[in-house]
C-alpha cells in the first residue's frame, strides 16, 4: 500500500493476463467509501506479446510515476 494525498492508499499495481485479456490494475481506496475504486489500463489492442511486455513495462513506469493522486479526486 502507498499513502496518497487526503488519507487516500492505493495498492501496488498488478499485470493480469487470461483469455487473452491483459490488463494492469491497482486499487484506490478512500476513507469515506467502503468499496475500493479499481483502476484497469488494458494492453488487449497490442496483439503481439513482445509488443505487450514492451508496453506494459513503460505503462507501469508511467502510472508509477504519474499516479500520486487518486483519480476519482480529478474528475
């Protein structure tokens, strides 16, 4: 879990793949909710699986990077 802006956490991010569904995932949780919200960025239009794990790699360096708010508070 890494601690965000307003007591916000969110979850380590995770690279799924079944069914030729591919995914990464991460969790955003806020203290006034009892659900977490579910962040997915899908990787299903690279067709290649070289080309997945070239993008998936530079995905997760990006949202690493980029996510140090929880989005639900940018909409």
């Amino acid at each position: 879990m890494k601690n965000l802006n307003f007591g916000c956490k969110r979850s380590d991010f995770l690279t799924t793949s079944s069914n030729n569904d591919w995914f990464i995932q991460c969790r955003f949780y806020e203290p006034d909710r009892k659900k977490p919200f579910t962040h997915l960025r899908r990787l299903n239009r690279f067709k290649d699986e070289k080309e997945r794990k070239h993008i998936e790699k530079s995905l997760l360096k990006q949202m690493t990077e980029q996510i140090g708010l929880n989005p639900n508070l940018l909409i």
